[in-house]
C-alpha cells in the first residue's frame, strides 16, 4: 500500500500541523502516538506551562514548509525545533532514538488523539497542581517517563 519504511501499516491517514504563522508546515505519515504532558522545566519555559508532545517514527515526518523553522540543542540528548518568526514549538527530536516528538498543539484538528499520561511530575512547577484527571502519571526516573513510541521494528 505505501512505500514508506516506517508507516503504520495502513490507516492511509495523513496528521498535517504547523506554526503559528505558517512559515513552518509539517506532515506526520504514520498514526502519532498517544499525548503526553511534560512538566519538565525545559518544556516549561519553551512552552509558557507543561509541554504536550505526541511521538511516530521520525521518517514518517515531511517538512512541507520550513522557511522559518529553527532548532535549539537544548541538551546533549536531543534538540528542539521552533519557528523563529513566531515562536511557536514544534518538536523535540532526541538524536539516538528512532523517533521524535511533535507538539501536540501545533497539529491541525481533529487530531483524533488522546492524552494518557503526565511525564517528569517530578519537576512541575510550584505554581499549580495536578488533579487527579485519571491519566498515568510518571516521574523522570520511572519506566514511561516519555510519549509512548511503538517501534514498527520491535514487534
Ligand atoms: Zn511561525
């Protein structure tokens, strides 16, 4: 059905986002996986409050527009992509691992996804709480401290 090395097998669906201006528009051509929301600092400061991120193969992205997009080292692990003319956050993408994260904000409705689990609650931040919204919740040292990724290879 596709030539894609890495698609999800045939649900045919394209996940289409962007930034806010435009000057960065991206395809996800494979089934994202559940949202996660991280209360990382990092993800803090980039994003205003706590990160929502959605994982898939990184060969399943297409950068349809990427005039504006810019990417930040923002450790040693991984970088993140923004675009530099209106800010908007748009990926974190973790060099030694197969896959990479969008934000889950910056796709087009309807995503289709849902959320399922709070990630780093370890590190959120003093200024709220987190009620009990029936999603898992994982500290940065726990197994499924990240976006769920299903490796097509790993079946
Ligand atoms: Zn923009």
């Amino acid at each position: 059905m596709t030539d894609g090395p890495m698609t999800d097998g045939g649900s045919g669906r394209v996940w289409t986002g962007g930034c806010a201006c435009g000057g960065v528009r991206y395809e996800i051509m494979a089934t994202p996986s559940p949202v996660s929301f991280c209360h990382c600092g990092q993800c803090r400061r980039q994003h205003s409050h706590v990160g929502a991120y959605t994982t898939f193969p990184r060969d399943a992205l297409r950068l349809v527009a990427d005039d504006t997009l810019a990417w930040y080292a923002s450790s040693e692990r991984a970088r993140r992509g923004f675009c530099s003319r209106c800010g908007t956050g748009l990926f974190w993408d973790p060099a030694a691992e197969p896959r990479m994260d969008a934000t889950a904000g910056s796709l087009d409705e309807p995503t289709g996804l849902q959320a399922d689990r709070h990630i780093w609650v370890d590190f959120k931040g003093d200024y709220y709480s987190l009620c009990d919204d029936g999603l898992l919740r994982r500290t940065s040292t726990e197994p499924g401290n990240q976006t769920l990724f299903n490796d097509p290879t790993e079946d």
